[in-house]
C-alpha cells in the first residue's frame, strides 16, 4: 500500500507472480486510486471495494479511542480516521491538533491588517503542515463562496458560512496551487518563517 504508486518497472516485475503465485500465496493490493494501477496488473486481480467510514462512524471510532475533540481532529484530517488519530497523538507537539485548529482560525478570523501579528507557535509548525492546512481552509472557502457547507472543517461551519467569499478567488487559486507544488520541498530545510510569512501575506491579500 499504496499499490498505486508501484513504478512501472515494479509492476511489470510482479505480473508473473500475480498470475501463477505459489501455493496457498496471496498478494492484496491496497489503493485508494485503483484505476491507476497498469491494466495488465488490473486483469490478474480480483477487486473488493472497500468503502470508508461514515464521517458518524468515524468519529465514534476516534471517541472510542479516546480522542479528545474528534470533530476538530477529524475536520483536520480530511475526514480520514486514522490520520485523525496519528494528529491527536501528537498532543505536546507544535503540530498538535489545537495548533492545527488555531492556524485555521487564525487564518479565517484574523484580519488582513493584522497579519503579522500571529502566535508564536506557529513558528514550530512543519511547513508540510502549513501548506496541508492553507490548502484545506482554502478550498473549503472556494467551497462556501459557491454556497455549499464546508466538507471537512465542519466544526468550524460559524466561520465558514455558504456564500462567504475571498476578496480575490483568482488569487486564491494562484496560491492554492502553489501550495500543492511547494508539498514536493515539504521537509527541506527552507527557512520556515520566511516561508509563513511569504504564504500569510498571500492568504490575506486573497
């Protein structure tokens, strides 16, 4: 797992097996995108759909894991249970789930004219972090702008009502999609607070 991300060469390597594995051998592939597995290798597997968890589900689950504030982690890991629980593991960190929760905040409550005036915490933060949240809050904004409900941030709906808008939604696109490219640069050593201020400066002008 991901299946999906097997190199050519690897999939190719493996077609042999697939066809005449050895006895009583399985192989299960797992992905999330199965349609991106070569057609040669689709035609010697059997498919089982497996679909996620409800969102209700979910967060009964993460409760019965004894998270605290499961809608927030849940919110916050794109609806993904165990994402969920890998954030709210990660509760002394600066990347914590209640850090997480306030950079969003902070991102649609602040005023523009305020911008430099951001907790200090969020100096900690690791830039793929940074990036994750900024392009989530992002779309969930370009979401309520067309006048839908937030998907994921829910928790937050009092600030993400449907028909709110970015000042410039073009711009917002711009930076979005830069956001996506700088994931590949994610865990390089670049200057982090260089990095957030360049990208908070770019939200509030948006």
């Amino acid at each position: 797992w991901p299946a999906d991300e097997m190199p050519v060469e690897a999939s190719n390597a493996l077609l042999k097996t697939l066809e005449e594995p050895g006895h009583r051998l399985h192989f299960i592939l797992v992905s999330a995108h199965p349609e991106r597995l070569l057609p040669t290798v689709r035609s010697r597997v059997r498919l089982f759909e497996a679909p996620g968890a409800t969102r209700e589900e979910a967060r009964q689950w993460l409760q019965s894991q004894d998270v605290d504030d499961a809608d927030a982690a849940l919110g916050l890991a794109t609806g993904a249970p165990l994402k969920a629980q890998s954030i709210a593991s990660e509760s002394d960190s600066a990347d914590s789930v209640s850090v997480r929760d306030a950079f969003v905040r902070w991102l649609l409550e602040t005023a523009p004219s305020k911008m430099l005036e951001r907790p200090a915490g969020f100096d900690k933060m690791r830039l793929g972090v940074i990036l994750q949240l900024i392009i989530l809050t992002g779309f969930e904004l370009l979401r309520c702008a067309e006048g839908a409900l937030p998907v994921h941030l829910t928790h937050l709906s009092p600030l993400l009502q449907p028909g709110r808008r970015a000042r410039d939604s073009a711009q917002l696109h711009h930076l979005l999609r830069d956001c996506l490219q700088m994931m590949v640069h994610a865990e390089h050593p670049l200057n982090l607070r260089m990095q957030l201020d360049q990208l908070s400066q770019r939200w509030f002008e948006a």
